[in-house]
DNA sequence: AAGGTATTTTAGTATTTGCTAAACTACTTT
DNA sequence: AAAGTAGTTTAGCAAATACTAAAATACCTT
C-alpha cells in the first residue's frame, strides 16, 4: 500500500501520516465533524468544543495549511468549510472502527 | 459525526483521534501497510523502513496496545499481524486522498 | 551451559505538541 | 474616531513523541 514504489517510500507515507496527524487531535477531529453540514464561523465552535478561541484559530490553521479546510472571510467573520471532502469518507471509516464492541481498548 | 450526541463528544473523539494518531507516524504507517499481505517478525521490517530494530519494536508495542496489531510468539521471533481490519479500509481511503493531483500542499 | 539470534526494555535527549493568557489586527457599528 | 466584536498571533510552558544506544530477556543451537 505505502511501502512499495521502491524509494518513494518514506516520503510518500509521511504525507499521508500528515494527514492523519491532522485528524489525530480530538480537538480537529470535533471541528472537522462539525463542518460536515455546513460551514460555521471561529466563534461557533468554541462551545460545542470548549476551548479558547485562539486556541481553535490555531486548529483552524493546522488544518487549512494541510488543505484540509478553506477559510472565506465575510464581513467581521470567517467562516470554514471543508476543503477536501474525500475526508469525510476518511472519518466516516475511523468511525466505523471505534463504535464497534470490540473497539480497540487501550492497555 | 463525532461532535453530534451531547456530552460524548469528546471521550469518543478522543478514541478515534488515538486510532488516528497510531498511523499518523510513517514509521508506524509502513509497517501496517506492509503487513497487508501478510504476517512479518521484527527483523524483517528494519531494511524496508530504516531504523533500529529498538525503534520498530516500540513502534509495534504501540500499535499492539491500541488494537491494531497483534503480536505471536513462535519460537524464537515474534510475528505481527493485523488484529483490527478496518483499518485496511481505513488506509485505503488515506491512500485515495494522497494520490489526487490536488493532494494537499502544506504551506 | 555457552554462544548466537531475535526482541524488548530502559535511560537519556532533542523536538514537537497543545494549551493559556495576553497582545494585536481587522472589520463594523455608533 | 471610539468602542465593540471577530479572529489571529505571540510568548511561554508542561507534557508527549520519536529516536538512539545500550542493557536486559528469551529462545534456540551446539
């Protein structure tokens, strides 16, 4: 799957890792949900997710930069919405491994 | 999708957020992808993916603690496989999102 | 039991992360 | 232009991560 164009190796599993990483914050992974029906504005997230706002703004920025999420500013707002949405398909399979009974308990 | 029912939010997020911060290594991500085709003890990893063989063992520790792998003992070695398939599944729409024209500068 | 191979564990370190609080910038309303 | 609202950026810190090298454990062969 990843490791088998010869050299291509390593570089190509470390974007995809990136990715992953995007998503490896509970913080971006409740962000990135929520946008799946619609765009929402910075403040909007704050109370679902219960964090500063600078802190969602730097979320926010992590997965734009990864070309994750786009940003259109209107007026005083920005409101953002997915970008790339072939990872809702993504979520929609992490899902699928979490809400299983046997689902990967920790040791 | 995760953000959706009230005070779960977050406990469940977290869970999935840990699946996906286990493959957001490219160590740890080669190493799964390359026991899609089947079983592999330690040593064998090390020339394809370049590290030490203390490394990839903790790199497996991990991703046997979180579910993914699992790990037998026959004889001298130890053998790894995947525990958890879904999350081939779950690769393979990584890999989609990767392998587009459009795939994701980061900045 | 001695020596070899396979794997794990430990200790130490450098880097990265996630967060907070506060300062700053931008737009809007009055 | 002053004050309010929305969002971003910065500095600083505590905790987590990834790695290396070396020591420890486990099994196998002779």
């Amino acid at each position: 799957m990843f490791g088998e164009n010869g050299n291509q190796n390593y570089s190509e599993a470390k974007r995809a890792s990136r990715i992953l990483e995007c998503l490896s914050s509970p913080v971006r992974l409740l962000i990135v949900c929520s946008l799946i029906d619609g765009e929402k504005n910075v403040s909007e997230f704050s109370p679902k997710i219960g964090t500063t706002k600078g802190n969602i703004s730097q979320h926010l920025r992590i997965l734009e930069d990864n070309g994750i999420l786009e940003g259109e500013k209107r007026g005083n707002k920005v409101f953002y919405s997915i970008k790339n949405k072939k990872i809702i398909k993504l979520i929609r399979e992490i899902k699928k491994i979490c809400s299983e009974k046997n689902s990967s308990s920790a040791k």
